[in-house]
C-alpha cells in the first residue's frame, strides 16, 4: 500500500497553460497582468472591495496591522490555539500578543475571554477560522464596535467558509488568506490582503511597495519604509486557474469532509468540525477530538496512524506552550488557557487531499475505527 499523505494539492492543466503563458509573455508590459486579473477575481469571489496579493498570508497580517497602527506597547489579541503565523506578525511589529482559551465547540476564539482580556493598550482582536471553522463574528464584531477596536479574520484556513452568507475574511476590518501548497487552493506559496476599507487598502498598497504612494511623480520615491511582500506573476497565473476552480475545489473538501463524518460521528465520545446552522464550513481540515473519557490521545492516534503508512498531522499546540512565548513576566498574569491545552492533547487532523480515492479514505477510517474498537468503545 503506498504511504497517505494529510493533503497535497490540486493542479492541473489550466494552471500550466497559465504559468507557460506568463512564462513566455508575462514581462515588460505585461508583467502584472495575471497579477492584477488575481487580485481582481479573488476581490470579487470573497465579496471584498479591494484585494492585494502577498507571498504569504504572513505579509498579508503584517502590512494590515502595520496599517492599522500597530506597535511597540500595543496588545493584541489571538486564541491560543493557533499557528505561529498568526501571531508572528504582531511581535515583528513590536507589540505584544495576549493568549486567551477557545471554545470547546468551535476551537476558536472565544468571545467571553476576548472581553476579558481587553486592556487599554489592546489595539485589535485576531479571530482565526481555524481549520475552516468559524470564530463567532456575530459577538467579535459587536465587542470590536463596542470597544473602538478593529477585528481582523486571518482567513488562512477558510476559503469556502461563511458566516451568514458572507465568506470569511469579508467581515472584518481586513482578511488574509494563504495560498501555501497545504491549502484548498495554493499559488504553492502566497497569500491575499482583501479590505472594504479604502484608507486600510491605500495604506497597505503603499506599505506593499517599498512606501511608494501610487501615482506618485516621482520615480523610486518611497514615502516611509514600507515592505516587500509582492506575489510573482508566476504564482498569480496558478491563482487565476485555482480562482477560476474554486467551487469545485471547495466542494471537494466538503464531500471528503462528509465521507469521514458519515462513518466516524457514530463513535461514541468523537466529534469532528462543527458547522452551526447560520455558517458554512469549508472543511480545509477534517479533524477529530476525542473526549477526554475516550482515553484516546495524540500519540496514541499518532502511532496507530504511522502503523498504516498514513500521516498524522497534529492538533495546532497553543502558542503559549512554544518557547518564544514562555511566560517571563512577572507583572503578567500567566496564561490560562485549560481549553486550548486539553483539545491539542486529544485530537488530529485527517488526510484530505482532493485526488484522494474512496480506497485511501477507508483505509484512514479504518485505522480510527479500529483503534476505537479495540477500546471499546464501539
């Protein structure tokens, strides 16, 4: 049996007709004119006004909270339970990240301790769709209005995800997306900067440039120092076929998505990514958590899953436990996140790559309800 990777991506044809294409014709002239179609249909599929493509959903965060005045002796705040890339960007930018727990429910951030957390030097409120789940707009939205403070969607793991009607990373003061090779639609790295806001988009256009404010008479007058975080035309031409593909893309997620929960939610003590009735999820990472009763950990999946040949993707560790993060200050208050501690020790991610057979899917189904059984639980 050959080894069953946890995702890879799905590119095709079209996607090399458009990078030969950009090869062979993408200079001079023409060097941001896939670009520039990017931004412009990726703008028009999230319901955004404006969208500027990054190298990274990183650069994205960064230039969006340079522009939003983010810096030294500022707080921000961001669930434990997340990638270091969401909150990389606040410590480049000399502020402090403020760890608070998620919800059990969702494994995003929670509402309740975001307006705990909230301190006269909190500047912004980082609500991150963790692996296509949905934080809870509805209230971070009203804390942000009712506080003065902007709420940011790192959307990085939700394309195809919505909150009532709306797609996530449209809701906030800004989005951010990644297009890494990982994601349900990839440039193989990159990432998209999208706002409704005409001052947050002109600001981060010119933070994208080196600090050189577009139509400016002056040729290589930068401003102030700005950033480099520009996509190639290159990577822009995959994301024009990936654009052009995404429904079929992010339904693909969803039927894998359905298999796995169609055969694996009638386990007693196993829940799997939840999809309240007002929201959709794009399902860019099937995982499963298991109660505590179960007895079932990480590693215990970990090594079930490599006996078959399959890769275990861990359950993001809170950010807090890394050791760039390692409470050191006396005057703070350690973080008490008990939540996001105790999901990361009893959950994994599922293998969901869009090529996936129904023969791969089974056998990843198979090794869950093998191990369950043997623990009686089924």
């Amino acid at each position: 049996m050959s080894r069953i990777h946890y995702t890879k991506p799905s590119v095709g044809e079209l996607e090399a007709s458009y990078v030969l294409d950009a090869v062979q014709n993408g200079w001079g002239e023409r060097c941001y004119d896939y670009l520039n179609r990017f931004e412009k249909d990726f703008a028009e599929h999230i319901g955004a006004s404006w969208a500027i493509a990054t190298s990274s959903c990183t650069g994205a965060l960064h230039m969006g909270m340079a522009a939003l005045g983010i810096g030294a002796g500022d707080e921000v705040i961001l669930a434990n339970t997340n990638w270091i890339a969401s909150a990389a960007p606040i410590t480049y930018l000399g502020a402090t990240p403020v760890f608070v727990d998620v919800s059990p429910i969702s494994w995003c951030l929670d509402p309740a301790k975001v307006r705990e957390a909230i301190s006269p030097r909190t500047k912004a409120i980082v609500a991150v769709h963790l692996y296509g789940n949905l934080c809870d707009m509805d209230a971070l939205l009203a804390i942000g209005e009712e506080f003065g403070i902007p709420v940011i969607e790192d959307a990085a793991e939700a394309i195809g995800s919505q909150w009532r009607g709306k797609p996530a990373g449209s809701l906030g003061a800004f989005g951010a997306f990644s297009f890494h090779g990982t994601k349900t639609m990839t440039t193989g790295e990159g990432g998209m900067f999208v706002t409704s806001d005409r001052a947050i988009y002109e600001r981060v256009l010119t933070l994208s440039n080196h600090g050189r404010v577009a139509g400016s008479s002056r040729q290589f007058w930068p401003d102030f120092i700005g950033f480099k975080y520009k996509m190639s035309n290159l990577q822009a031409a995959i994301g024009c076929a990936q654009v052009e593909r995404i429904n079929d893309l992010i339904e693909r997620k969803r039927a894998i998505f359905d298999t796995y929960a169609q055969a694996l939610l009638q386990i007693p003590g196993l829940s799997m990514n939840p999809q309240p009735d007002h929201s959709r999820n794009g399902y860019w990472m099937p995982t499963v958590v298991f109660a505590e009763s179960t007895g079932v950990t990480r590693d215990i999946l970990i090594e079930a899953f490599k006996a078959d040949d399959i890769d275990a993707r861990v359950f993001f560790w809170p950010l807090s436990s890394l050791p760039m993060f390692e409470h050191t200050d006396p005057d703070q208050a350690p973080v008490n996140t008990p939540t996001a501690f105790s999901l990361s020790e009893r959950a994994i991610n599922l293998p969901s790559y869009h090529d996936m057979t129904d023969a791969d899917q089974l056998r990843v189904i198979a090794v869950l309800r093998d191990l369950c059984s043997g623990r009686g639980l089924l």
